[in-house]
C-alpha cells in the first residue's frame, strides 16, 4: 500500500508512519509539507493507495487542494486528517470530496480503526453530537458522492423530491435512485432518519 501524508508538522507524520506500519508489511510512503510539491509527486508517483490530509497546512486551507489532489489521483481516497472537531469543517470536507475525516484528538487504536476502514473502501466520520469522551465511529457502506451529499443538504432543508430534482436539474426518477443509495449507505429507512443521522454526525447542518 503506498500512502501520500500531506501534513507540515514532521512529528505527526511520523506518528502517521509508525501507525500506517502498525497496519501492514507492505507500506510505502510519500510525504509532503507542503502544497506546492503536489504536482512533482504526482509525476514521480503518478498512483497512490490512499491520502492524508491536514486540514490546515502552513495557515492554508487544505480543503482547497482536494480539487487538484482529485485531478492529480483521481480515484484515490482523500482523508483529512485534522486536530479540528469542529462540525462545520467535517461538512466542509466531505462536501469537498473527501471520502473520511478523521480528528488527532483519537486515540492510536481509534486511529487505526478509521484508517483500516478507509482501507477496505469504507468511510470514517467522528459522531460530535457527545461533548466528552472521543470522537465515536460513524461507519459508511461507502463513501458519499458530491451529489448524494447535495441532496442530502436539500432533504434537510426540507425540499421535496421534486424541489430537489429542479434545483440539481435531475428528473424525480433520478432523485428517487439517489435516495435509495444514501438511505442504504446510512443505514436509515425514511427522510427522517437519513437527516437525523446526517445532522447528528456533522455531515450536513439545518438553517437555524
């Protein structure tokens, strides 16, 4: 398994090193510090297993480059792997592209258990809605796409089937396809419970 760490703190990618070995026998990793030695890595390793992502990279929002990490690698997982817990950037993130987001605040073992999910093609979102203690697992059947996560934000807003197809261009036959995948991906039976989950585990937030 090669892994790129996109992360500016030595330490912590040496701390990804030694868990990512923890994993398997066969690791190869790339590191980079920053943002600007992307398109060089992507030339001299042009396929990468998986990537880590800070969020914040020498005061640069890392969300930025999921575009270009992206185009560079195009069916790489992206994971953002951040001291944020914050609701909003999980949201921000997976809205962006990222397939899981993962907090430094978790344990080693906790930190294991996302990246080995992430590796069987899973998805790895913290639970926040708990104050204190860590961050709880919220495991995917597989990653959201961009367009499921839009019509996961137009259900929670209340938009009907035929509101949403309008607003995304899509026909409500379409619509009814996509929702069928979230609920099976979530879990979840009805609307309600698609938005309740979702809300409940920062990957969408409702007006106040």
């Amino acid at each position: 398994m090669k892994v790129l760490i996109i992360d500016d703190h030595a330490l912590f990618r040496e701390g990804l090193r030694y868990l990512l070995r923890s994993m398997t026998d066969d690791l190869e990793y790339v590191e980079a510090e920053n943002l600007k030695r992307l398109p060089d890595l992507s030339r001299e390793h042009p396929e990468v297993d998986l990537i880590l992502l800070d969020l914040n990279i020498g005061g640069t929002d890392g969300l930025v480059a999921i575009g270009d990490l992206q185009t560079l690698w195009q069916e790489t997982p992206i994971v953002i792997v951040t001291a944020s817990e914050r609701q909003e950037d999980i949201e921000r993130a997976m809205a962006a592209g990222a397939a899981s987001f993962i907090p430094k605040t978790v344990s080693s073992d906790a930190m294991v258990s996302a990246l080995e999910r992430v590796a069987r093609g899973e998805s790895y979102v913290p639970d926040l809605s708990k104050a204190s203690g860590e961050a709880k697992k919220m495991v995917l059947r597989a990653p959201m796409t961009n367009r499921q996560m839009d019509i996961l934000r137009l259900l929670a807003i209340g938009k009907t089937n035929r509101q949403i197809g309008k607003h995304l261009d899509i026909a409500k036959n379409t619509v009814r396809v996509h929702l069928s995948a979230i609920f099976k991906n979530l879990g979840v039976k009805t609307r309600t419970e698609a938005v309740f989950f979702a809300v409940r585990n920062g990957m969408v937030t409702i007006p106040v």
